[in-house]
C-alpha cells in the first residue's frame, strides 16, 4: 500500500497502526495538501457485501457529524476493491494506551477526560447516532490533552455481519465494554453508550475492567448478570464519582442517564465538588493541569516572575528581620504545639450525619479532628450525606482523633416487574427476585384471566421504587360461579349424598355423626344449605349431619336349634353370627351325627344373621337365619 495513490488524491505515507477491523495509514490528500489518515478495510470485511452496504451509509453519517471531539471522517470511496475511510489525523495515543502506562488515573483527570467523550456523544446522540463501540481503544488522546472519539458507527455495521459473538480482535475488545441490552441482542440506544463510558471511567479510576473471564460468551454473561464490585473497593475515590460510574452501569437502561448529555451535566457537578487540591492525582497533577487551558497567559508570568526578582532585591534587609521573627514566634508555637500534642484536649465528636459530605469534613475539622472515609453505602440518606461516623456523635475524643465517615450512594432502587398474567407462585418469586416484598394478596373472580393467575398489580411495572418495597397483586378466582338449587339429601346414604355433592361441583363440609333411632346408620338426617335453597353457588361448601344409629343399643335375645345328619366319624360344626357391628364367629364345637346344636345368642341393633357351616366327610352344608 505505501506509494499508493486511493481515490487518485490520497498517497499512502506509511503504515499507521492496525485494528480488528481495518489497517490505519498516514496519507497526504493531494488536493488539499493536508496529512490525512486512510483506513483500510481488511479483506474479509471487503468481501462481504452486506457489511459494506451497512458501513458506507453508517460512514456517511458519522461525516456529517461536527464537533472538537469527534475525529472527522473526511471521505469514503472504493479503489480497484480497496475499500477506505479517509479521517483526521490524530497525533498521539489511545485512552487504553495511557490507561496501561500510568495504571490508573485520577479522578479529575478521568471526569475531565469522560466529560469530553460524553460530549462527544450528545452531539452523535442529538443528531439519531448511537456509536455502540465506546472502548478505551476508540478513544484517542492529543498530545495537548484534547480527546477525540472514532469509529463512529463502525459498529452497527460489523454487528450485521458477525451477527453472533466469535473470537475476533475486534470482538474480544469490545465485549468488555458492551451494555446488557446488547449482550442479550437488542437494539442499541443512547443509554447503550452511556453504560459503556461508564465502564471507561471504571477502568481508568481504577486500572482494571469491571468484568473478566476466559473467553468473549463468560464476559458478556457477567454484563447481564454479575453485579461489578464497588471501585472504592479497588482504590480510595470520592464518592459522588463512584456513584456517577454505578448509575451509569446500572444493568436496566432506565436506571442509567437518559442520555449522553445528562451524563456530561452530572460529570461537571462532581468536578465541583472535588476538592481543589485531590489527594494521588496523576504525577502530581500534570496530566490534569495539561487537560485545563491555564487562565495567565505565558508572556505576563514570565513578567510577574521578573518583577518579584526586582522587589527581593529592595526589600532584602527587611525580609532577613522577618524571618527571624518568624523563627522567634515558631519556637513559641513549637513549644506549645509540643505541650498540647503530648496532653490534648478533649472534644465531643460532632452530629454530621445527614449533613454533605464536605460539610461534615469541615465540622469535624472544626473540632480538631481528622477524619478517614471509608467505602460509600446504600441508604435512605441523599447521595452524598454523611450515613454515620465511628466513633458516634456525641463521643468525648482527644483531638487530632480519625473520625471513621460512611458517605451514601443514596436508597438501592430497582424497577417493579410486570406481574400480570403470571401464575401465583411466579409472580410471588419475581417479587422476591427483584428485592422487592411480597404486599396484600386480593383474590375475585374474573371472566378472563383463568384462576390462581395475577389480574392487577400495585405499583405498577416499569416504576422505579426502593428495594423491600411491598408490591400488591390480585388473584383471579376463575370466573363467577354459576347458582343452583340446593337438592334434598336427607335419607340418603352418604357415600350417595357425597358424590350428589361432587357432581353438582360444590365442595364437601363438615360431616358430622349423631344418634338417631328414626334414621338408619350412615344416613343423612340434616344438610347445610338446606333442601330447595336457589343461590348456591358452585364450589360452595355443604354441611352433613349423619346417623350413627340409636342413642342407646337395644340388646337381642334368640336361640337356634340344627340337627346334625350328616353320618362319618366325626362332624364340625361352625357359627358365624352377623349383626350391626361385625361378623364375628360365636361357635365352634365337634358333633356326632345324631345331636342337636343349640344356641343362645344375643345381639346389638335392630337385626342380625346367622350363617352356620358344618362340615363333614361326606361334605358340608350352609345354614342361614335373620333374626329379629
């Protein structure tokens, strides 16, 4: 390619640099006389028609896009099958480049550089362009500290061709940085750039990626299910910046910065509140100061510093007097200073809970007391006010104590899930599943929605709330059951009366036994609802009273007589008696032919049988006898 003339106006110089998806050459445009770089697209991107489609109308687009920190994409042309972007040439290196040289950055620094992406990105946003590759390699970094986003667009266009997750460079660099929404293959949106800046600022705070793993399908599974930990974790950081980066990683878009600019607004409201001096800023600040046009111009410093060698000279001999007096009244403090550090005084640890964060560092330096933040929480408090100190308030300290300070993320919220249409225990568990609890459960009927199936919901779905809120939910109970008109069952046995009750679909009741002398045992002598009722409704529970027979067992007297005809050796004779209770055997006797069994028997209720049995040699034969 060097020598190469494309589009016969742009010269390839040298190679450039190389990406995923396309070499990167430094060129001169011939026309214009101005150094160019010229993006080459690789071969197996050349020969796929429907990325090429996709890439020249996403290219074009990105042309029309105009800003100070978006590199310009100049032209897009074809040559003998070479296929070319033509852009600004950028002298410098990537976000990532920097990122690896000085392991982590500032937080000023990372809010000065995420403020210029994140405007970058409203100006793409405000004119319908969703840039769905934000990574630290698309960003580029001038020598001067300007930052300049590429690759607009670029993106798009290699998702409908891949189409699935595979090994390549490209890919692999970019499924650390890709929101859940993408992960799970929706579209992208705006919020889908603001996840990914947020996973940008995660890596420069702390020098690592939120999410890891051995290959690009393990990481995209921790995009759309793992939690990340905390950067305050990894390293110490101000609060508000920690809580910018979580909410704009948030695993439900609506959760996130609507968009891009938003996100610009809140990034310069946590650069005013941090302090003006930042404690482990980058070298010493250099980086910061070089991203911040200074406000004195170079010529009046280099005056200023003139003039002060001019006034030394003047006032030497006064400045030699000073300094003795200064050393006079140190020794004076020192020795006090010494005094009072080896017996300090005692002070009581101030109230600053509820109060911001930098109003409660300021109260407690009031007292004379040092304070130590330790790793920000979820709580009720506003985003960040003081949750509580250790030790308490009101706590007698010697001063010059570390006062231990919990700063607030503010309450953890979530959105309500969509309930309805889910059965009972599905909806209950979502409940649960999304730290949410389980509220008043209404149960009616419903023509519609079939029984034990959620017809409504309070709150409603989509509505953010806080964690452990109660969520109401009403079950359907099937449609209105239909009346009818209650049969008689009196007098009926009850396993007849049961399964009148069963055929009818209403349910059984209390069943309950009671004597009776009129009623037979196990008949039916009273029901609830009674005989004739016209609004029963199906499933309504009905209510037996049954006989248990008489109150008081009546006893039996009889007597039975049986010749024995039978001839042989020896005859055996069996009596099986039967009455209200059982059958039980009442005789059992060896008889001779000739002989007469007689037998008195007694029996409980109304009736009873006899069966005899009397076996032989020569066979046997059966007697029975209803007794009254």
């Amino acid at each position: 390619m060097i020598g190469k003339v494309l589009g016969g106006r742009y010269e390839v110089l040298k190679n450039h640099g190389a990406g995923g998806m396309a070499v990167v050459y430094r060129a001169r445009d011939r026309l214009l006389g101005r150094t160019v770089a010229v993006k080459v697209l690789r071969e197996q991107f050349a020969l796929d028609e429907q990325f090429l489609q996709s890439f020249e109308r996403e290219a074009k687009a990105a042309a029309a896009l105009t800003h100070p920190n978006i590199v310009g994409v100049y032209d897009v042309g074809v040559d003998d099958g070479i296929h070319y972007i033509v852009m600004e040439m950028i002298e410098g290196t990537t976000l990532k480049e920097l990122i690896r040289e000085r392991g982590c950055l500032s937080a000023r620094t990372t809010l000065i550089i995420a403020r210029q992406i994140a405007t970058a990105l409203a100006e793409a946003h405000s004119n319908n362009i969703v840039h769905r590759d934000i990574k630290p390699q698309n960003i580029l970094m001038t020598p001067d500290g300007l930052v300049k986003v590429t690759d607009f667009g670029i993106a798009r266009a290699q998702a409908f061709s891949q189409g699935t997750l595979s090994n390549s460079d490209s890919v692999i660099g970019s499924v650390h940085y890709v929101s859940p929404e993408q992960a799970r293959g929706d579209d992208a949106t705006p919020r889908s750039d603001v996840y990914a800046l947020g996973v940008v600022m995660y890596e420069m705070l702390t020098g690592k990626v939120p999410f890891n793993g051995g290959s690009p399908v393990a990481v995209v599974l921790k995009h759309v299910e793992e939690t990340p930990r905390p950067p305050s974790q990894l390293r110490p950081m101000p609060p508000e910046v920690e809580a910018l980066v979580l909410r704009a990683m948030s695993k439900d878009p609506h959760d996130r910065f609507v968009n891009a600019r938003a996100m610009a607004r809140a990034i310069i409201e946590a650069e005013r509140e941090l302090p003006l001096t930042e404690e482990n800023d980058d070298e010493g600040g250099e980086l910061a100061t070089r991203m911040v046009p200074t406000l004195l111009p170079e010529g009046r410093r280099r005056r200023t510093a003139a003039h002060s060698w001019q006034r030394e000279a003047w006032f030497r001999p006064a400045l030699i007097g000073g300094i003795v007096l200064v050393l006079i009244l140190g020794g004076v403090l020192a020795t006090r200073s010494i005094l009072a550090w080896i017996n300090p005084p005692e002070v009581q640890v101030p109230d600053v809970t509820t109060m911001a964060r930098l109003d409660a560092i300021a109260a407690l330096a009031a007292q004379g007391l040092r304070y130590k933040e330790e790793a920000p929480q979820y709580s009720a408090s506003p985003v960040g006010t003081v949750v509580k100190t250790d030790p308490a308030a009101e706590t007698t300290v010697r001063t010059n104590r570390e006062i231990r300070i919990w700063v607030s993320l503010g309450p953890r919220t979530g959105y309500v899930p969509l309930l309805i249409s889910l059965s009972e225990r599905e909806a209950l568990l979502t409940i649960v599943n999304y730290g949410l609890t389980v509220g008043q459960i209404t149960r009616q009927y419903d023509r519609v929605v079939p029984e034990g199936y959620v017809i409504d919901q309070n709150p409603r779905a989509d509505i953010p709330v806080p964690e452990k809120t109660p969520v109401d939910v009403t079950i359907s109970k099937g449609p209105t059951p239909a009346t009818l008109t209650m049969p008689p069952l009196k007098g009926e046995h009850i396993t007849q009366a049961l399964d009148m009750i069963r055929s009818l679909k209403l349910a059984e009741g209390t069943v309950i036994e009671r004597g009776s002398e009129s009623y037979p045992i196990g008949s039916v002598m009273e029901q609830t609802p009674a005989a004739g009722t016209t609004t029963v409704q199906e499933g309504a529970r009905v209510d037996l009273v049954i006989s248990r027979g008489t109150v008081t067992p009546k006893q039996y007297t009889d007597r039975f007589d049986i010749p024995v005809t039978f001839q042989g050796p020896q005859q055996v004779k069996v009596v099986v008696f039967v009455d209200a209770k059982a059958a039980r055997c009442i005789y059992w006797k060896n008889h001779v032919p000739g002989e007469t069994v007689s037998y008195s028997v007694e029996w409980v209720g109304a009736s009873g049988r006899i069966e005899i049995y009397i076996t032989g040699a020569a066979g046997s034969e059966k007697y029975e006898r209803f007794l009254k």
